[in-house]
C-alpha cells in the first residue's frame, strides 16, 4: 500500500512539474515572439526612415545639381557675355573698326553693282542712236545711263568733233577718273583690316601685362591668379582677326569686281572707237 502511494505521489509530482514547466515556457514564447515583432517593426521603420534620407538627400542634390547648371545661352547672348569678358575697354575698337569697315564695304558694293550694266546691248543702243540721230542722240543715251562706261562715252562723243586722237585720250583720262570713284574709300577699308588685328594684340599685351601685376602682387602664381588677364589677351586677339578676316573676304569681292568694271570699260572704249569710225563720225 505504501509502494502504490508513493508511486501516486511521485507520478503526481512529475506531472505537476511538467505542466508547471509548460506553463512557464508558454509566456516565455509569446514574450519572444513580441520581441521579435517589434523588432522587426523596428527595423521597417528604420528602413523606411532610412529609404526617406536617402531620398531627400538624393533630391537636394538633384536640386543643387540642377542650380549649379548654367542656363542655354545663344549666339547673341555668348557675343555679349565673351564681349564684356574680354574687357570693353579694348573689344570696343576692335567693333568700331569692324562696324565701319562692314559699312563702307556695303557701300562699296551697292555702288559697283548699281555701275554694272548690260555693255551689249548699250553699244547696240548708241550705234542706233548715231545712225539715227547723229551724236546728239547719242550723247543723250549715254546721259540716260548709269555707270562708268555710259560716263566714258558721253566724254568720247562730246570730243568727237576734234578728232579720233582727242577722242581716245579723253577715253584713257576720264577713265582713270571713273577708276578713281570705283576705288574711293578703299584705303580705308585697308586701313580697318590692318588695324583691327594690332587693337586685338594690343589687348593681348595689356592682358598679359595684368596677369603679371597680379602675380607680383599675390606673390604666387596660379590659374585663379593669372585666368581674368589671360581671358581678356585671348578674346581681344580672336575678335581682332574675326573681324579683319570679315573685312578682308569684302575687300577681296569688291577689288575683284572693279577689276570686272576696268576690263568692260577697255573694251567698250575699243569699240566706242570702232563705231565711231564705222559711222565716219570722226576722221
């Protein structure tokens, strides 16, 4: 009887002890399990703060990317900034020279177009004149025509009276005189091609010399030191030669159209001589 109680008790006890241990490990679980929980709710909400930073900080630095850009500028707009860069003191008579230069060339131009005509027909139109009119009439389409070769007919039939040696000295002197108008103002135009290059290294000279007072008065040399006299000897040399470069494609068109004008003036004076003799005007 004492076995059997015993037994009871001891397999009473065990199973006290291991519900008792069941029971403590149940709380012990559910308290790691929140653990775990707000541990990981932790982490998410350190990962999500973290994702926010770093997407602000991304886009403060768009933005600071987006700030530090320069704006587009066009062609006007970078002539006027390299223009003020490059000290106005000197670009502005290189651009004087180059407006004035630009200026007479086009008046150049307009001047030997407009002095540019039909040559064929117009010694067609004052051999009809002389067989139908006589010298007069001639002399009057020749007044009614503009341009060089129109003036040196009107001198040679105004002389015709006096015979075919006045008649063509006449020719040559007036026409020396017409050369002369075709080619005024070109000296000038030489002069502005020749000048802008000079005013353009002058500034160079006077950028360098400023780079070099600035080193002496800083003590050291750097790029920040010697950048703003550089800049301002390098742009001052590139418009010079922009613009004599300009002039000089001008000057070359308007020497080679004169060149056009002298040899239709030759030759319309040979055959202002030969009509003249044909219609046995002049002996």
């Amino acid at each position: 009887m004492k076995n059997v109680t015993k037994s009871l008790i001891l397999t009473l006890a065990v199973v006290f002890g291991i519900t008792v241990s069941s029971y403590a490990k149940t709380p012990k679980s559910n308290t790691d399990n929140e653990a775990k929980t707000e541990l990981a709710s932790d982490n998410a909400s350190d990962n999500a703060s973290g994702n926010n930073v770093a997407d602000a900080a991304k886009a403060g630095k768009e933005d600071k990317k987006a700030e530090g850009e320069e704006p587009q500028l066009d062609f006007i707009q970078t002539l006027k900034q390299k223009y003020i860069e490059g000290d106005p003191l000197w670009m502005t008579p290189v651009l004087i020279c180059m407006i004035i230069g630009i200026a007479l060339s086009i008046e150049r131009i307009i001047y030997l177009n407009l002095s540019t005509i039909n040559t064929e027909k117009f010694l067609n139109d004052v051999e009809k004149a002389l067989q139908n009119g006589g010298v007069d009439a001639a002399k009057e389409v020749c007044r009614n025509t503009r341009g060089p070769i129109a003036s040196i007919f009107y001198q040679g039939l105004d002389r015709s009276e006096e015979g075919i040696d006045m008649v063509e000295k006449s020719v040559v002197s007036y026409g020396g005189v017409q050369m002369g108008l075709m080619e005024k103002g070109l000296s000038w135009l030489q002069l502005f091609i020749a000048l802008s290059p000079m005013l353009g290294f002058l500034g160079t000279v006077i950028g360098m010399i400023q780079a070099f007072d600035k080193i002496v008065k800083d003590g050291q040399v750097s790029p920040t030191t010697v950048a703003d006299g550089i800049k301002v000897a390098l742009l001052t040399t590139v418009f010079g030669l922009i613009s004599a470069m300009f002039l000089q494609v001008f000057y070359n068109y308007i020497t080679a159209k004169i060149d056009d004008l002298v040899n239709e003036m030759e030759n319309a004076s040979i055959s202002l001589i030969d009509i003249l003799l044909k219609n046995k005007v002049v002996k």
